[in-house]
C-alpha cells in the first residue's frame, strides 16, 4: 500500500538549486496535465494537485533525479530502472523515467490498471472532489486527510480552471463526414478503420467513443453504426415519443434518437437490464407516467443504429505491385526519431510500422501530397527515444538541433524565414495537431510573419 510519506521525507529544495513553488510547477506542467486529461480521464486538476503534493512542487529528489512526480513504485511487473531509497521499507525501488511526460502519462495508467480506481473514471472530469475522496476511499494514500489537501490545493491555486476545456477541443470540426443528431455531432462507422484511427480522426481519447456512445470495451464496430462524438442529450426536444419495432431494444433506441441511455431509461421508468416489449411507447422528452410493457425474454446484446455509407472513390490509385509494407527501422536524431523511406513503401505502411495515424505523420512533415521519395527522411516522434525504443541495431545519426529557439514562457511565436510547423512544435513540446487546433488551421502549411499561439 502507497503511503502519503513523500512530502515529508524530501527537502522542498536542495542546496544550490533553484526551488520551485507551487505556481511555478502549475505554469510549467498544466499543458501536460490537460494533455493527459484528455487522453486517460483523469481529471487535470488531481494530476496537478498530487504532483505538487508527492514532488514537492517538482522540488524531491525523486523528482528532480527519478523524474518521478507521484511516487510510484517499481513492483514485480517494473521492467524499467530503479532510484533506489527507504519507504515503506529500506531501500524501496521507485520507478525511473525519461521525462516527466513519462512519469504523468505512467501515473494515468496506474490508475487505469487497477480495479479499485474504476469507479473513479465513471465521476466527470469537472468532479475534482469525487476523484479526491475516491483516491482516498480506494487506497492511494493511508493519511486521512488525504482527500481535504488534495482539494484545498485544487481550491487555493484554481486548479478547476484546467478540467473546464471548450468541447471544440474534442472535435476537428473541418472533417466533412460529420453529421448531428439532436444537435449532437455524430459519425458513421466505415467499417474499415481500427479503433486507433477512429480515436485519432475524432477523438481525444479511447474512452470517449465508449462513454458517448454508451458502450463497453470490447464491443464491436459494425459498419454504419452511429458514433457520437460528444455526450449525448437528456432527452430528445423535437421527438416526443417512439414506437418500439421487433428488434430494438433500450441501446438502439437511445442512439437512434442521441439521448444518453440512462436518461432514456429514468424517462421511462425502466431499471437497467429491463426492455420495452415490441409495440410499447416510449417518451422521449418528458418523464412517462408508468412504466412501460416489458419484453419479458429480451435480449440483451448490443443492437446496432446504422445508417448507409457512402464511401468516395480513392483519389490516389496505389500499383497493386508496390508493396503495402514497410520495415521499422528508427533514425535517433538530435531533434528526433525518424524514418528513412525505402523502396516501395507508402506513407500509410510506413505509420502503419510506427502504430501511428497517416494523417498525423503527413501534417508533422508539412508534406502536400501522399507521394514519397526514396530515401526521404521522415519525422516519426519529435521527443527522441520516448516513443520508440531503439536498439542498439539501430542507425544512430547526429545532427544540429533546428534553429527555432523558444523562451520556456513564450506563448506566441512569430514564424521566420525557412521554419516548418513541426520544428515549432518540435521546440515547444506539442504536436502538429496541437498548434493547428490551437491556432484554428486547416492546413500545416505557415508563411514568414505569421503569428502563432502555442499556449492557451
């Protein structure tokens, strides 16, 4: 069991280096937490609040030696190496990263990956005391004040602020496949895209497209089933009511109209696990009087709302001859990890290699069109060796780091002569898709003069 000793067994600052306040660690990792907070679920605000908490605002010598922010230990299943001091016993292994990102991101999937956190992911994100007396009630920390210093922290720095982003955020509002329902962005599934590419087209994070869409892991994807991209209504405005036919049942109802299923339910008196018998009328606006004629042998399982897709025609013709693969073989540069094209390959095979969107590697090497060249060098990650784990068969090469510099506070930028969006982003610690979000752009294209946001 994790104790909450770690404030008090490091200094808040060592001797001859600057300390950090607790401020000073909110301007610094915010952007990382809200980054983490849309990909895990976890609310920015916990993650900022345990960091100042268990770092000692970035201060502890774990922190500062370990770039571990949460005092995570290294168990049976850590691979990883070790900063080795005394705990909850003499000389305990805590876990080592290579950043601090690795650190956020590996303090997400702690929470993830144990059962005893997975009510805390059905809380909203918004609900920072929910997640505070969660942790404690789960067992984060065994000090019973826990909870109350994680929300006065929360409270006295308004770290709230950071759990509260615009819901455009969540949607690339450019992409001309979406459509609303109830006035409720919504998708239809091709039938041909991972669940990866799904998340990376129109997601944030993994978990969004099963929570909007009242979903289970695990479930599958048929072709033409309807995903909403953002939460989905209380009830049903224009709609009033519903007949139900042979083979609908509570979750196609619920999509057929956007109305979240539980809501559907409450409206219509009906428990969970309970369905409407074939001919049963169902309110869609206002709270039923009664409840309705159950289907007394329901089917339970997933039935599937889809509509027709339409699929254009591709507008690149691949030659059946070239090959639709391409062999990982990671380049370690000053300024990144890239990708020396082969014969044969294709910018899909190549992201395919790397697990990553198409998409995202033609925005983050500010290409024009789908063509490659043999022996181009593509850009896979920007932040060398976190992404990519290079052996020691690998290629290394060296080079200049690129001439871009940003202040560590600058939150615009004015573009020069010769800069590329990905070395800016590069610099800055973003992604392409980042800045062209931040910055509302349609294209990774930048011209001389051009002033870009890099902070909210």
């Amino acid at each position: 069991m994790r104790l909450f000793i770690l404030i008090s067994l490091f200094p808040l600052g060592l001797m001859g280096q600057e300390r950090f306040t607790p401020q000073d660690y909110i301007n610094k990792y915010k952007e990382m937490a809200i980054a983490d907070m849309h990909k895990s679920g976890v609310p920015a605000s916990i993650t900022l609040a345990q960091g100042i908490l268990e770092s000692g605002s970035g201060n502890s010598e774990l922190a500062k030696k370990a770039k571990n922010h949460f005092g995570v230990k290294g168990h049976r299943d850590w691979t990883g190496d070790c900063f080795y001091m005394d705990d909850d016993a003499e000389n305990e292994c805590f876990r080592v990263y290579k950043s601090v990102a690795e650190s956020y991101e590996d303090h997400s999937n702690f929470l993830h990956s144990h059962q005893r956190y997975a009510s805390l992911f059905e809380l909203r994100s918004t609900d920072y005391k929910g997640w505070a007396h969660g942790l404690k009630k789960a067992g984060y920390a065994t000090n019973p004040e826990y909870a109350n210093i994680l929300i006065r922290l929360i409270e006295k720095y308004e770290l709230y602020q950071y759990d509260q982003k615009p819901a455009k955020r969540f949607l690339k509002k450019d992409i001309p496949d979406v459509f609303t329902i109830n006035q409720t962005e919504a998708i239809a599934y091709d039938g041909e895209m991972s669940l990866r590419e799904v998340r990376d087209k129109y997601y944030f994070a993994e978990w969004q497209i099963y929570k909007y869409n009242d979903l289970n892991r695990g479930d599958e994807l048929k072709k033409g089933q309807v995903l909403y991209l953002k939460p989905k209504r209380k009830n049903n405005s224009t709609i009033t009511t519903h007949k139900v036919e042979e083979g609908e049942n509570m979750q196609f109802i619920s999509q057929l109209y956007g109305i979240k299923l539980r809501h559907l339910r409450k409206l219509n008196n009906l428990s969970k696990g309970e369905e409407p018998a074939v001919g049963a009328v169902l309110n869609l606006k206002d709270k039923a009087d009664s409840k309705p004629a159950l289907n007394n042998s329901p089917n339970n399982g997933l039935v599937y709302y889809t509509i027709d897709v339409v699929k254009p025609e591709p507008a690149v013709v691949v030659d059946n001859k070239t090959p639709e693969t391409a062999v990982k073989k990671p380049i370690q540069k000053a300024d990144g990890v890239y990708h020396k094209v082969a014969p044969g390959e294709s910018l899909s095979s190549i992201a395919r290699a790397y697990d990553m969107n198409w998409k995202v590697l033609k925005a983050q090497n500010g290409l024009e069109d789908n063509g490659l060249n043999v022996g181009q060098m593509l850009l896979i990650e920007p932040q060398a060796g976190q992404a990519i784990d290079i052996s020691a068969a690998d290629t290394i090469q060296i080079e200049e780091a690129p001439k871009v510099v940003l202040q560590e506070t600058q939150e615009v930028y004015t573009v020069q002569a010769g800069d590329t969006l990905f070395e800016i982003a590069r610099i800055k610690g973003m992604t392409v898709a980042e800045v062209m979000r931040l910055n509302k752009m349609d294209e990774p294209a930048i011209k001389e003069g051009m002033v870009l946001k890099l902070a909210n």
